[in-house]
C-alpha cells in the first residue's frame, strides 16, 4: 500500500499537473501585458496586485473548489465532465434535459482545450530559444509544428513506455521551478505581500475594464485544474491531494512570486520573466526540459480527450468510432485514430492561424472557464441531491465558485474578437455533431420501431406455423428487445429458416464507470428457441461481447462461438426533406454513421462469425 501510494504519487504528477505546470511560462506575463505594463511601464501595485490574484485563484479554484471538494464528487471512482453529469442524472433519479446539456456543453469545451493546450505549450516553450540566441526566431514556428506532429504521430504506439518518465521529469520540472523563483524573491521582498488577499481586491477595483481584461489572462494560472478530476479514476483521491498540497502548489507559487521580483528590480525582464529567473549558462538545458514538460502536458490533454470521446461514444453521445488499447496492462489507455487526426488538424490550424503564444493566450481561457462554470453547476446538484444536503447549503458551498468561475468567463469573453471565438467555434461544432447524433438516432430509432413487429408477437407466429430449422445458435444485435430485429425478420424473409437457438442480444450503457461481472448478464428464456439476453457496460469498459458471452454459462446458457452466427443489421441512410431534421443536419448524420466504427470491431465480434443484413431508411 505504501509504495503504491508513491508510485500514484509521481505518476500523478506528470499525468495530472502536467498542464497546470506549464502554466508559468506565459500566466504573468500575459497577465502584465493586459494590464497595460507594455505601454505604461511596469507599476509595483499592478505586480503585486495581478500575483495576488493568481495566488489567491490557485487557493480558490484549484485547493478549494477541486483538490477539496470536487475529488469527493466522484462516480464510483470516476471524475470528469461526462462522469459528473451521470452521476448529476442518478442524484435526480431521471433524465433531465438541463443535466445532459450541461454535460454535452463541458465536454464540447473540453475538447477546444485539447486542441489549444499543445499549441500554447509547446509555442511558449520553444521561444524560449529566441532568448538563447535571436538567430532561431525565423524557426520557432517549424520547430513547434515538428514537435506537435511528432507527438501525435507516436499516439498509435501507446504511452505505457513514455508514461513511466512523465512523472520523475515533471518533479524535476516543479523542483527547477521553485529553485527559480526562491532565487529572484529576494530582489524585491515587498513582492511577499502579495500574499494578501486585499491587493487582488484593490487591483480589481481601482483598474475597471482593464482589470477584467488582466483577470482573463490570470485564469490562464490554472489552466489544466479539470485534469485534476478527470484523472480522479486513473491516480485516486489521496495522491492528487497530496502532490498538490506537498510540491506542486508549493513550487507554482514560489515560481510566480521569483517572477514578480523579478519584474520590480529588473522591468525589462516581462520579455519573458520565466526564462529570465535562470542563469545565462543554464538557459539552453531549461528551454529543453520546458518543450519535455510542454509535450508531457500535451499528451496528458490527449490522453484525456481520447478518454473523453469514449465516455461519449458509451453514453451513446458520438458515433461508435475506432478504439484500440495500446497496453495491456492498463485498459485506460487507448487510442482513437479519427480523434487524434481531428486534434492534430486543430492544434496546426491553431499554430499557424495565431503564429506566438500571446496571441494564442487570448484564445485559451474561454474553453477552461467554461467548463468550469459547468463543473460547479453539475457539482450543485450532486451536492444538493446526492450527498443530501439542504438547498441553503449546497448553494453556501458552491455559489461562491460559481461567482468566481462566471466572472473569469465574463473577463475572457471580452476577448472574443481577438481570438476567444476560436475555443467557441471548436466547442460548437462538438456540440452540434452530439446534438445531432442524440437527435439522430431517437429519429431513427422511432422510424424503425414503427415498421417493427413486437417480439413476443413473432414468437407465437412462429410457434403456430414454425420454419425450417438449421442447427446452431443465432445471434441477433439488437438496440431495443421489446421489437423484432430487422435482420431476423430480413432472414425469415429471404432463407426461410431458422436456427435452432435464437438470441436477442441488447448491449446495455450504463450511467457508472464499471459494472461487476455478477450484474453484467441477464438471460429472459421466451421459448425453447427464443431467448432475450441483455449485456450491460461502464461507460469506462470496452464492450467485449464474446468474452461476456462466457458468463452465460454461470447463467445455463451452454455458449459455443464456434457454433454461433452473429447477425448485424446495417442501415443504409438517406436524407429527407420530410424528416425530423433539416436538410444540413441530416447529412451531417449521414457523415457521422458512415465514420462510425462497425459493430463487430466495436463490440469484439470474430469476424469470420458476423452476417451483416442491410435495409434503407431515411432520417
């Protein structure tokens, strides 16, 4: 338990605080650049009161709000966005439209932060060798386009290897941090009284609209805190809490504070206050170590959206779409080919479109916001709901953050036309693709159950005026066991047979990461030939459909694969100009089932087993 417990420790660190660690390259800077210090100089109460309010957002949003609360938010061990608005749905014991927008909504965000992330990173890690020698300006841009796309092209091979230095070389990446900034304090100790609270207050009240828009660029401080609950199932609850409160919180704060000093005894250092903390002789292998940490907080962002596209995928929110495990050890980590191409796309759009780190950062906070401001929305409820406590008192616990988040997402809208609609735009198209496919299938669902015949209603036909029968067991995919699969009544249609043995197999998502094996199969006998079998998964659990068809013989039902035939119905779709949807929506759909993963490489089906029987209907 004790080593354990050190192994989650650091590998938390690289995983979890990777993003949030790499937040110091750029966080101050921007921040005293929006606070007017380019063209007014460098003004001591702006340095203290802009720490002060990064300090204090750190103490609020991340300690209070996630390491201290949120963490106790969990779904069966599982955090994030899509495990918080399960959980949101179980408290309230239905299906509430406001939960599964709020959800849809963090989620979209979440994937504008994933394409934003690699991109400001790495571009601020790498101009860091404009400071080593100017002569590398003019190849800033290509190396940062090399790196990014070096890193997604590794995605395939998995990141078990790489994973297992994530963690030491982000410690190093915290304890260099802190050694820089404990080395400039004591230029300009007054920066020490940014520890109080009321210069954060003042600043805010004395510099009006430009205070809000300097408050924009503080958010970017705690970029990468929802990481800190997304990865609640992979780390647990104790090691997060502790490697934030014994090294990384530490280390940011002393890293900001060093900057600080720095820029009151030496103003021409807000250049770039990060690389400037170190020696001349030290700056190349610092410049390295922050592209490492940058890359190692990409990936953490990565790793996260493939986990994300597969909750949403189970949560029947996207497309099934291609999903390969890269380990063996580990089922969490995975790889999505079709999402990693769409984040790589973005994250070069977003490099060349931008070209430097400060133009990008005016883009950066909305998406983090955001979700945020869902975060806390979603946690009220589980509040209020699940843990049991008064209306009054759940809102005493989160009104406060949801000020908090609202007015950070309020200082980074005004910047929207500069760069802000960019995280907006991405968050919009996720979200009309969920919405459209939600929307999609209900359409097609309805359509299909109208033409149906109810099963039991089959059963007493065939009982009645039997068919020819073949030996062997059929296997019937089906989305709803109440109706007659298609591909059966398709069969029955053109062979005229029937199997000696007929399954109806409904593969069931359920609203909790993980469902034990006892729970996971119920067999409904309808007749000596006829019997219902439902499945259910985690949104956490790939759908393996043979091997949880060997749990039936604990049920009685004596499962032969060698013997069984699995009958898929493939829908070919066509648009309607009649239909539930527009136009435009109904070839997006179109779009996103012919992208979507087959059903026997989703659910595991040997292939060599699978008939696949195709109808046409319109949407």
């Amino acid at each position: 338990m004790h080593a354990g417990f050190w192994t989650l420790f650091v590998g938390c660190i690289g995983v979890v605080y990777g993003d949030i660690g790499t937040s110091p390259l750029y966080a101050l800077r921007e921040a005293l650049l929006s606070a007017g210090a380019a063209h007014s100089g460098v003004q001591r109460e702006d340095v203290v009161g802009i720490l002060s309010l990064i300090l204090w957002t750190l103490t609020i949003i991340v300690t209070l709000k996630y390491v201290i609360i949120l963490l106790h938010a969990d779904n069966d061990g599982e955090g994030g966005t899509l495990s918080l608005m399960a959980l949101a749905q179980r408290a309230i014991k239905g299906n509430s439209r406001v939960v599964f927008l709020l959800g849809v909504t963090g989620a979209a965000l979440f994937f504008g932060d994933a394409m934003i992330t690699p991109a400001i990173s790495v571009l601020s890690a790498v101009e860091g060798l404009k400071l080593v020698t100017p002569t590398f300006d003019p190849y800033v841009l290509p190396i940062t386009i090399a790196i990014i796309i070096g890193l997604f092209a590794v995605q395939s091979h998995g990141t078990a290897k790489v994973a297992a230095f994530f963690g030491p070389i982000t410690v190093v990446w915290f304890v260099v941090m802190a050694l820089g900034g404990l080395r400039h304090i004591a230029d300009d100790l007054g920066i020490l009284q940014a520890i109080n609270p009321l210069h954060a207050v003042n600043f805010m009240l004395s510099n009006g609209t430009l205070g809000l828009i300097a408050l924009g660029a503080v958010f970017l401080s705690v970029t990468g805190a929802e990481a800190l609950y997304a990865d609640l199932g992979h780390f647990g609850r104790r090691p997060i809490q502790a490697a934030w409160m014994a090294l990384v919180f530490p280390s940011l704060a002393l890293n900001y504070m060093g900057q600080g000093a720095l820029v009151l005894a030496n103003p021409k250092a807000i250049e770039n206050p990060f690389f400037l903390l170190y020696p001349e002789w030290a700056l190349l292998p610092i410049v390295v170590l922050a592209t490492i940490a940058t890359i190692i907080a990409s990936q953490a962002v990565i790793t996260g959206a493939f986990s994300l596209a597969r909750q949403a995928i189970q949560l029947r929110l996207l497309p099934r779409l291609d999903v390969r495990h890269t380990s063996e050890e580990h089922a969490g980590q995975i790889y999505m080919p079709q999402i990693n191409v769409l984040l790589l796309i973005g994250v070069l759009f977003l490099v060349v479109l931008f070209g430097s780190s400060s133009r990008l950062a005016t883009a950066y906070g909305i998406a983090v916001t955001g979700t945020m401001v869902v975060t806390a929305c979603l946690a009220f409820i589980v509040v209020w709901r699940k843990w049991n406590w008064p209306f009054w008192a759940a809102t005493l616990l989160m009104a406060p953050f949801f000020v908090i988040d609202t007015i950070f997402l309020g200082a980074n809208l005004i910047k929207v036309v500069e760069g802000g609609y960019v995280p907006l735009m991405i968050a919009g198209c996720f979200m009309l693709s969920m919405w459209t496919w939600v929307r999609g299938t209900s359409i097609l669902f309805a359509k299909t159950r109208k033409n149906d015949i109810p099963m039991l209603e089959l059963v007493r036909m065939l009982e009645k005026k039997p068919p020819q029968k073949v030996t062997g067991t059929a296997v019937f995919l089906t989305s709803d066991p109440q109706t007659t699969p298609s591909a059966l009544l398709h069969s029955l249609k053109h062979y005229k047979v029937l199997h000696e043995k007929n399954v109806m197999l409904t593969v069931i998502s359920a609203n909790v990461p993980r469902v034990p094996d006892s729970e996971r199969i119920k067999i409904e006998p309808l007749n000596d030939t006829f019997m219902r079998v439902s499945m259910t998964f985690g949104y956490m659990e790939e759908p393996n459909v043979p091997r949880a068809l060997g749990l039936c013989r604990k049920k009685g039902w004596k499962f032969d694969i060698m013997s069984t035939s699995f009958f898929l119905s493939r829908r070919s779709i066509r648009p309607s100009r009649h239909g539930g949807m527009p136009l435009w929506q109904d070839n997006l759909f179109i779009l996103l089932a012919h992208n979507a993963a087959d059903a026997s490489g989703y659910f595991q089906i040997p292939t060599g087993r699978v008939v696949e029987i195709g109808s046409q209907i319109t949407v």
